[in-house]
C-alpha cells in the first residue's frame, strides 16, 4: 500500500502571463486540479503558486519592458489574449536588444510591491474567468504574497550545503553545483546580477521544508534537468520530494513553446467557446476526461478537437444518469505519495460506468 505523508505540497511550474493558455497549459493546469482535489480526500493538500516566481525573470520582465517602449499608450484593458500573445511571439521573433539595467526597475516593482505589468494583469483576468467556468481553483494568479525568503537567504542556505559556485566578485555568475549527483552545474544569477527562474521556486520551498510534509514538483517533461536538479538540492534540506513530468501537447504535429506560436484556434479562450450542446457540467467533465485520461503523462499524439467533442459527449452521457457507487479506493493510489489523476480518469470511460458519484463530482466538476 502506498505510504502517504502527512502533508502533501503540490508545487506546479507557474505560467508567465505572456500568452494565452494553450493545450499543454491546460493539460498541466486539469492534472494538477484533479490530482489536488482527490488526494485531499486523503490527507491534507496544497497547493504552492506565487505569481512572483513567474514575473521575477527576465523572460517575463524584458517583454514588458519592449511593451512599454514600443507601445507607450495602449490601453491593455481592451486588448485580447490572442493579440498580446501574437506580440510575444513577435518578441522572440525579433529579439530586441535592451540592457540588464534597463529590466533593473521591473524587478525591483515586482519585489518591493507585486507589480503587474497592464498587459499581463489583463491576461490574468481573462485567465481566472476562463478558469472559473472550467472550475479550475484559481492558484493565486494575482497574489501579492512576498516569497518566502529572500535571494541573499536562500544563496547563504545554498552556499553552507556547499552546492554554490559563486563568481560575483569577479563579475561572474552565481550557479548550483550538481556534479556530485552526476548533473552540469546550471546558473541561478547571470552576470548581469539578474535571476532565471529557479532561484524564486527555491526562494519559496526552501523555507518550507518539514518532516512529515513531501513536495511534489508538477513540471514540464522539458524540464526535466532543471527539476531533477530541484529535487536533488530539496533534498539536502531534508525534504521528501516526488516529481511528476509531463509532455507537451502536439499542435499540428508540434511539440513547441508558446513563444513559437501555433497556438492559433486551441486555446482555452477558443475551446470554451466552441459550439455545442452540452452544459457547462459536461463541459467541465468532458475536458478532464480528455486531457488527464486519454493524454496520459506522456503522449506523442497531437490535440483533437474529435475527440475532445467525444470526450465531452461521453460527460454528458455519464451525467445524464443516477449517480453510481463510490466504493472505498476508488481513487487510487500513485507510489509518489498521491492520488494518480490519470488512473482515476480513465475509470470513468469505461462502458460499465454509470452516473458520477458526489465524492467524483468534488473531484471532476
């Protein structure tokens, strides 16, 4: 039997608000809510989500600074998901050069005050709407929470376990060293005196290490170094650590960042809006059934709005009926300490499956 902690942590990667959100954010985003909603029938969960470990880099600060300098006047208030994501694009596209010191007052605003960039706090909201009516729990995207510590803590807690390489004083980087678990070192600070985004996650976990308590790190499979590395350095604090990778989804044949595009028609905003007849309930249901149970942690197919449309139809089917049983373990156990979102998933398609029982319902809808 799988032995659970007395506290479960759920610490998924966070989103820059650059972009709308795409298959593969939504993926994350449904795993994440079924996988936190059934293992609180368990023991006790939360989930970990600070906006300021995804505005504390410079791949979200550098593009609010291009918004400010190329386009001092517009009102983002009005501005849609898509037409701010096409200008990120653009972004990387044309890669404008700026200086460090030009991004210096960004990160001070986010630090001292959880300053949000109008553009961003737009897709935030367009985001928490799109969520609510998925009944994905809002995380905390506009949080004003300080993280736990600050970098000068967390480098010092670093630099005693002996894990630091730092080469500031001859204007260098700072970096984590894990040649002793066999892995590259891997920078934190730039010499530009700027962070990537792993100092904020470890500014945040660190302080929150107990016995009794296991991190659970959701992530994408690309990921996978950077997160291996987390795990490691969690550990020399004592943490109990799980990780739980996930693939991207396939757009046209494409695995690839948002940054790249081809995200066009299939974002969250543009399958919500979908034409069709099932109520929000199937909705919600049908959405899960597609993107935790047929996309398993790892899959190469690429995202079909067929098969999302049958998904959706098979939540109707199921909701159309008196609800079924809940028996004791019908939500199953994953080894990592948690309850396994796909298996549970994947339970409900089944031709033998009836109504949806009320303790299933907490979880899917």
């Amino acid at each position: 039997m799988t032995a659970y902690p007395d506290e479960l942590v759920v610490a998924p990667v966070t989103i820059t608000p650059t972009k709308p959100l795409t298959p593969t954010h939504l993926k994350g985003l449904l795993w994440t809510d079924v996988l936190v909603k059934a293992s609180r029938q368990r023991i006790s969960t939360r989930l970990v989500w600070n906006p300021r470990m995804a505005h504390l880099t410079t791949q979200t600060t550098a593009f609010w600074r291009h918004l400010d300098v190329a386009e001092p006047e517009t009102d983002w208030s009005r501005e849609s998901e898509a037409a701010i994501g096409l200008r990120y694009v653009a972004f990387h596209q044309g890669r404008p050069a700026m200086t460090a010191r030009e991004l210096d007052p960004y990160f001070e605003r986010v630090e001292s005050r959880a300053w949000i960039h109008p553009a961003s706090r737009r897709l935030l909201e367009l985001w928490r709407a799109q969520m609510a009516h998925l009944h994905v729990t809002d995380p905390g995207l506009t949080t004003a929470r300080p993280l736990a510590s600050d970098a000068g803590t967390a480098l010092a807690l670093l630099h005693e376990r002996r894990l630091l390489v730092d080469h500031r004083r001859f204007g260098g980087p700072v970096l984590v060293d894990g040649t002793r678990w066999g892995l590259p070192v891997r920078q934190l600070i730039g010499a530009d005196g700027h962070a990537n985004y792993l100092l904020p996650i470890l500014r945040e976990l660190l302080p929150a290490i107990r016995p009794g308590r296991r991190f659970l790190l959701v992530h994408d499979n690309g990921l996978h170094a950077d997160y291996l590395l987390l795990d490691r350095v969690l550990t020399v604090f004592g943490a109990s650590v799980a990780r739980l990778a996930l693939s991207r989804v396939q757009v046209a044949g494409k695995a690839q960042s948002s940054k790249l595009g081809g995200w066009g028609g299939v974002t969250l905003g543009d399958l919500a809006a979908t034409p069709g007849s099932a109520d929000v309930a199937a909705y919600r249901l049908g959405m899960r059934l597609y993107f935790v149970g047929l996309l398993d942690r790892v899959s190469a197919q690429d995202f079909r709005l067929d098969l999302l449309r049958r998904c959706v139809g098979r939540a109707a089917r199921i909701l159309a009926q008196e609800p079924g049983e809940f028996k004791p373990g019908t939500v199953p156990d994953h080894p990592g300490g948690y309850a396994d979102p796909h298996r549970l998933t994947v339970s409900l398609l089944g031709r033998r499956v009836r109504g949806l029982p009320p303790e299933l319902r907490e979880i899917f809808l």
